[in-house]
C-alpha cells in the first residue's frame, strides 16, 4: 500500500504552482498595459481625427464663404467699371466746361472761388472713378530698369500738397539702387501711400522712405508718425471701399495691393516698434537690382 505523499512534496508541488499562477498573471499585467496604451493611442488618434475633420470642415466654409464673397465682388466690379465709364464723358465735358467758366470771371474773385471748388470736386470725382477702373482690370506690368531713388522723388513731388509743409522727409537707403517693374504702376502705389501719409499726420510729422535692395528682392518702406492704423483692422484697410476718412473712396489700397501683387509682391502693414505711425512695407522680386545698373534679366 502507498503512503501520503511526503509534505515536502507537497511544498514542491504548491510552489511550482504558485510559480505558474504569478508567471501567468505577470504575462495578463504585460498584456493589459499594452491594451491600455492601444487604446490610448486609438483614442488620441480619434481625437487628432476629429480635430482635422473639424478644421478641413472649417477650410470649406471659409473657402465657401471667399467663393461667394469673390463672385459678389467680381459681379460688383463689372457694373463699377460699366458706371466709372459712362461717368467719366461727363466729367470730362464739366472739367472743359468749369475752366472755360473760370476764364469768364477772372475778373471775380468770389465765382472764382466757386468754380475752384467745382473742379476740386470733379478731380475727386475723377480721381474715384480712376481707381475703380484700375481696382477693376488685372493689371499688365511693363518692366524696364527703373531707378528707385528717381521713384521715390517723383511720389514726393506728386504727393507734396497732401504732406504740407510741416512734414519733414527722411530718406533711407541705396543710392543707386534699380530694378524691373513697371515704372508707372509702382508710381501710383508710392503716391497712394504718401498721401495716405501725409492725410494721416495731418501736416505734421515725419514721413520716413526706406529701399532695402537684396539679392532676390527689394523692399521699399513708407512710415509715418500718424495715428496708425486701430488694432484689428491690419487687413480690412485693403479691402475694397473700405475707409476711415470722411472723403476717401476705400479703393487706394486695394488698388495699391493689385499692382504690386501684379510684378509678384506683396503690400503689407507692420507694427511700428512702438514708434507710433504706421509702416507700410512693399516688397518686390529683384532678380534685376544692381547697383550700378545693370540687370539679369533671367532672375526676373
């Protein structure tokens, strides 16, 4: 007959089995933590899905909303343009008209006060109609070496009566400085920003001009000691027919904008570095700078 097993035996036996059970929930412990570090990827992986799903659902309701904003703007300038043309044959008889009126009554200042008026209206009215025409057609840029410092003086000059004479002018830069562009399109943005300028500082201040040429690029910059332009309205003061001035037509520059867009630039506005004032920053491909005028007509 068999005797009970020795309980040394026994010892061995629950030892080994107590192993088995610990080996066993040691491998359960391993393999929870790997499931819930799964499903913690899974679910920051939902999560990053829904927060693109989100933003791409955004991107097509601003998309959208540019879209229709676009088409009203396009349909917008097509009956603008039709109206600055029939408006502009009359203009042009009143103008004919007022200085023919204005030689009759010489002789009187007081109607000659008037019809000073009268033609300072029509040149507003002129001038509005101007920039709806060139804010309605992509402009076509006629590059030849233009030398910037000689830009810059005819703006000035052009742009005097809007400065007055209690703005002081620093100049800054590159003498000698040149580049490819289309020399009366960039002409009319100088002008729009000096007069912008000098409206904004009201007769009195500093209007700085900066070139900054480079080997790709040219940066000219129009700084004034105005007001500045109020936070958040950085961008909008592009927009077509938007204004903060009582008289101003809210198309300068947008049409400003259009022409240096046009010769592959950008026109933006920066912070002033506490100066006060805004700075405006026009920033143009310069493949054809050279300082003692020569050009490289493959970099333009």
């Amino acid at each position: 007959m068999t005797g009970a097993p020795a309980t040394g035996d026994r010892l061995a036996e629950l030892q080994a089995a107590f192993e088995v059970f610990t080996g066993a929930t040691s491998v359960l412990e391993q393999q929870y933590r790997a499931l819930q570090a799964h499903v913690q990827a899974l679910r920051a992986e939902l999560e990053e899905k829904q927060r693109a799903l989100t933003a791409s659902i955004e991107r097509q309701r601003c998309l959208e909303s540019q879209a229709l904003r676009h088409s009203r703007l396009a349909a917008m300038g097509e009956m603008a343009a039709t109206l600055a043309h029939e408006v502009r044959n009359p203009l042009g008889a009143m103008e004919l008209f007022v200085g023919m009126l204005d030689e009759e009554v010489a002789d009187r200042p007081s109607a000659r006060r008037l019809t000073g008026q009268i033609a300072s209206c029509i040149a507003d009215l002129n001038h509005f109609v101007t920039n709806i025409l060139d804010y309605t057609r992509l402009p076509e840029p006629k590059r030849t070496l233009v030398d910037l410092d000689g830009l810059v003086d005819d703006a000035l000059l052009a742009g005097a009566p809007a400065l007055g004479p209690g703005v002081r002018i620093e100049r800054r830069g590159a003498p000698g400085a040149s580049c490819a562009l289309d020399r009366g399109l960039l002409l009319q943005t100088l002008l729009n920003l000096v007069r912008n300028a000098g409206e904004a500082m009201d007769g009195n201040g500093t209007l700085t001009i900066t070139i900054e040429p480079a080997e790709r690029w040219v940066r000219l910059t129009v700084a004034d000691t105005g007001p500045g332009i109020p936070a958040g309205r950085e961008e909008s003061i592009f927009a077509p027919f938007f204004t903060t001035k009582e008289r101003g037509t809210g198309l300068g520059l947008a049409v400003a904008r259009t022409a240096v867009a046009a010769h592959g630039g950008t026109l933006a506005i920066r912070p002033s570095m506490g100066q006060g004032g805004a700075v405006f920053v026009l920033t143009l491909p310069n493949g054809a700078w050279a300082s003692d005028g020569t050009t490289n007509e493959g970099d333009v």
